[in-house]
C-alpha cells in the first residue's frame, strides 16, 4: 500500500538514480511504490524538457510532488544563465506538471543581484504564482588548506534569514555539522519540504542512505508526525556506485525506512 500511515508522501528525487536518467527515476519510483517524484532539473538534459517529464508522468502514472530549480554549479547554463528566469521556469514547471512545490538553494555569493533581492525576490514569485518555493539549508566550502569558503550570499544557513518556507536536507546539516532534529524544531511551520538522506559529518556532501549517518533520521522523520507535518519527504539519496539491482534494492530499504519511521511518533524533549 502507498502513503505513510502519517499521510506524509514519500517521493524519490530523480537525482537518487544518477548516473542513470530522469526516465529511470521514474520506472523506479513506479516499480518499488513511491508516491511521486521529485524532477532535479539539469542533471539529465531530459529533466529540463518539461512536456517530456510529463509524459513520464502520465506514462509512469507517477505524481510529480517537487521540482528542484537548476542551482548547481554544473547546471548554471539550464534554462539560461539568469537565475530569476530559471526560478520562474521551475514554478512554471511545477505548476504544468501538478506539483507544489519548488526548491531551490541560495545564492552563491557572485551572483550580486540576485543575492542582493533575493529574500524578496522569492516571496514576490510565491505571491504571483502560488507555488511554494522552499529555500534549502547548504553548507559552509571547505578549503583544503583549513578554514571555510563563503560560497552563498546571504547565507548557507537560512534559519535566520526571512523566508517563509524552508527545505531541510539532512545530508546538508550533517556536511554542516548541524543537527537535523534541532533545525527542525527551529524551524517550526517554516519547514516545507524535506530531503531524507543522511551524513556523518565529511566534508563531502555524502546523501547517505537514511540512518548511516549521524542526523537521527528516524528521530526526525517520527517528530515530523508528532508535529502534523503536511509537507512531502523526498529520498534524495547517492547511490552511484551501485548497479540497477543494488540501486533498487537501496532505494526499497530507504523507502521502508521513511514509512516505518513516519508511522512512529517521537517523545517531545
């Protein structure tokens, strides 16, 4: 049976198949019994084609739940190199395909205008199109000679800058040495979206698998039933180095991870 008892939609991000493509993501999703996708754009050229992505949709019989606007560095030409057209196009995407909701990440630090307006900048495109875009928590760089590199403008942590929705990537916070659980809780009904996935602290971004890591992910995923969460979990999980078989049989786990921890409800501390 689909869905969590909790009611919380458990969805893959098409990222979690790499290197194989945005159609695979979908056969997946299909065949172990997610409840939608999340579309990364510009990972796999097919992603950013949205009259595709709707016919995997429709094919698949498969929700598209998220659209992940291009905010990459290696996805900085998708759709242009405007930031605020390709946010505009995330939401237009996401509203042609059915989905709610839109992520994106901050500003890196070079691109000035756009970091410069950008807390109003979002709330304006969210007034104007009624899609939610949930800004993701990121991470300090690393410089290999020690000390840290400030890569986003104005923040990799978002919890005290002025946006209403909020992405909570627990791979992110643990590269962060952040604590998932207690961003959560700060967060409070800011918290719109997240990506379920796990870190031990590298200074690699590592998207374990939920519960290799050392963000409690199944603290978290019970608090979010505690809390009548309403918003989606989505897998957003590297699993590059397995092949089709070991790709699969991670995801089921991940999946039967999130339902039996969205079934469970955390002690308040």
């Amino acid at each position: 049976m689909n869905g969590s008892s909790s009611g919380v939609k458990v969805a893959l991000s098409t990222s979690s198949v790499y290197p194989e493509s945005t159609s695979a993501g979908f056969e997946v999703a299909s065949l172990l019994g997610y409840d939608g996708i999340e579309v990364m754009v510009g990972i796999d050229p097919l992603a950013a084609d949205v009259d595709a992505v709707q016919r995997l949709r429709d094919y698949h019989q498969m929700p598209v739940l998220a659209v992940h606007a291009p905010c990459l560095l290696i996805t900085q030409r998708v759709w242009g190199t405007d930031p605020w057209a390709k946010l505009e196009r995330a939401t237009q995407a996401a509203t042609q395909l059915g989905a709610d909701i839109v992520v994106v990440h901050p500003p890196f630090r070079w691109q000035r205008s756009y970091a410069t307006g950008f807390v109003q900048g979002v709330r304006e495109i969210v007034r104007r199109t009624g899609v939610t875009i949930a800004v993701e928590n990121m991470f300090p760089w690393r410089a290999p000679g020690g000390g840290d590199f400030k890569a986003y403008k104005p923040s990799w942590d978002p919890s005290d800058l002025d946006y209403d929705h909020l992405t909570l990537d627990l791979s992110h916070a643990a590269t962060a040495r952040q604590d998932s659980l207690e961003l959560l809780r700060r967060w409070d009904d800011r918290l719109a979206h997240v990506h379920l996935t796990d870190g031990n602290g590298s200074a690699k971004d590592e998207h374990l698998l939920p519960g290799q890591g050392n963000q409690q992910a199944d603290q978290v995923l019970a608090e979010l039933t505690r809390r009548g969460y309403s918003g989606h979990v989505v897998l957003e999980v590297n699993t590059n180095d397995l092949d089709r078989a070991g790709r699969e049989a991670a995801l089921a786990q991940a999946l039967e991870f999130a339902r039996t921890h969205l079934a469970a409800v955390s002690e308040p501390r």
